[in-house]
C-alpha cells in the first residue's frame, strides 16, 4: 500500500490578552511554493509532499523587550530560505533531520549577529520544525519549549521534549503536569536561537506518517493555556479537511478564555486524502 503523502494545514496566531506585540510566529507550507505566513488564509492549505516536502514552523520570541518578535519572523524565513534553496534532502526521512538542524544553526548565527545591534541585545526565539517527507514520514527539529504534539487512534502524544529544566522533570516522571505548570522555573529554557551561554544542538526524530494523523505544532501560549487532556478533545473532532479551520480556532480561541497572558500559536496539519467527515463538528469549549 502507499505511503499517505496528502496533507491539510491550517494554523491561526492571537496576541492574547496581556501582550501588545505579537513575539509568535508561523510558517506552513512548500519552501519554494503555496504557503502560509502567519494569516491562514482563505480554506486549508492541501499540500502532496510526492511533489515537494511539507513545512511547519512555529516560533517564540525570547527577550521581549529587545525585539523577540524580529527574532521569531527571522527564525522563520531564514530556515525557509535555507530549505528553499536546497530541499531535495527533505524528501527523505534519511536525510530531513541533518536539513533541518543545518538550517536551524544558520538562523541561529544570524541572529546572534542581529543581536550585536543597538536595541536587540539578548533577543532569541525558540523553533519547531516538521517536515513531511515523499517517502511517507514526518521529521522534526526541536529548539526551546514550542511544542509537536501527534494524535493518533484517540491518543495525544507529544513527540518533541521541552529544553528546559522543568520539561525534563516532567518528561522523566518526577513532576506531573500540575506541578510543572506551578514551577517557579517552567518560563526557563536552556536551548533557542540566539543563546549565547548554551551549545546550539537542535534535537531531531522521526515519526511514521500514517492516515488519519493530526499533527500540532504550537507556542507556550497554547500549552500553557490548555491542558493536555484539551488538546486531545480538540485534535479528535478533526476526521477531515473541513475540520481544520474550526480546530484551530477552538483551540487559540481556548487558549485565550483560559489564560491569554502569553501569545497563541496553533498550527494543525491533517495526514490523508480528502474525505468526508464521520461526525460533525461538536462545540470544544464551553
């Protein structure tokens, strides 16, 4: 049978309740061709990584009073430059990982330089990656704490870990999800474009693309403000297609009634064909 290479993408970014400026920022789409920035536009992006590889990006700006939003948009299009130009590496899942890091260490050098100017000295952003492959995977760079969630058969997991003190407690068992949401240290992170006192190794995996799949790529702002056990609720409505779009909303929308202090960044990429939903779309939040 043939690897499923179709995929759906629709993302949506709000500025919360507590933020005047926008540090989030998200890329969706084929380097080279039909993509989104930041705005979803009109209908889901349907996209066959046969034809060119699938890329999701969604970064967090660090240093917010020194231009954390020019570090997430830098973040963003340089690594998509960097794809654009060479992106025959991302057709294989042999191969994607070492893509993605290399581009990743090229935004991370330029924005270190960036940060040498007046005015943004200490910016950085954190970065996740995921790029569908022809031969029927999905590969991921991971730098900071935005997250890659995948739901699948009815079960959450998140395949990226979080650079920071608190998500390996919570990664290795010895802190519950509570308890990581109430650390004094959960706004800490050891890992992102820009750091100057940490090594820049950005973490890399491979995950089966299957039928049927839902990826999430998002900021803190959304796993902040939603627990897991939401985002699964959210993620299960979507059978198809059609289903994206109120997804999305559902869930930044979500984010924000809950908490909102912190930006919203949801981007949700459906594995499959085209098909009819089995069940309409039910209300997530109340």
């Amino acid at each position: 049978m043939d690897e499923p290479t179709l995929v759906h993408v629709d993302g949506l970014t709000d500025v919360g309740i507590r933020r005047t400026n926008n540090e989030d920022a998200w890329w969706a789409g084929r380097p080279g061709g039909e993509h989104r920035l930041m705005a979803p536009g009109p209908a889901p992006l349907q996209l066959d990584a046969t034809e060119g590889p699938v890329l999701v990006l969604v970064s967090d700006g660090v240093g917010g009073a020194n231009a954390g939003e020019v570090a997430s948009q830098m973040a963003v299009t340089l690594v998509v430059e960097s794809l654009r130009a060479e992106p025959a590496p991302l057709r294989s899942k042999d191969t994607a990982g070492a893509a993605l890091q290399q581009a990743m260490r090229a935004a991370h050098q330029a924005i270190l330089q960036r940060a040498d100017e007046p005015g943004f000295d200490g910016m950085g952003a954190t970065l996740s990656a995921l790029v569908f492959t022809a031969d029927g995977h999905a590969c991921w760079a991971q730098a900071g704490d935005s997250r890659i969630y995948l739901h699948r058969a009815g079960r959450l997991r998140q395949v990226s870990r979080d650079h920071s003190p608190v998500g390996r407690l919570r990664q290795s068992g010895r802190l519950t999800e509570a308890e990581a949401r109430k650390h004094p240290a959960r706004n800490q992170i050891d890992l992102s474009l820009g750091d100057r006192l940490n090594p820049f190794d950005p973490e890399t995996g491979v995950e089966e693309a299957r039928d049927g799949d839902v990826f999430l790529v998002c900021s803190d702002g959304l796993s902040d403000g939603l627990w897991d056990h939401d985002l699964a609720k959210a993620l299960t409505a979507v059978r198809g297609p059609e289903d994206l779009r109120p997804v999305v909303e559902g869930l930044v929308g979500g984010a924000k009634k809950a908490s909102g202090r912190d930006n919203i960044t949801a981007v949700v990429a459906l594995v499959g064909p085209a098909r009819k939903a089995t069940a309409r779309w039910r209300r997530i939040f109340s």
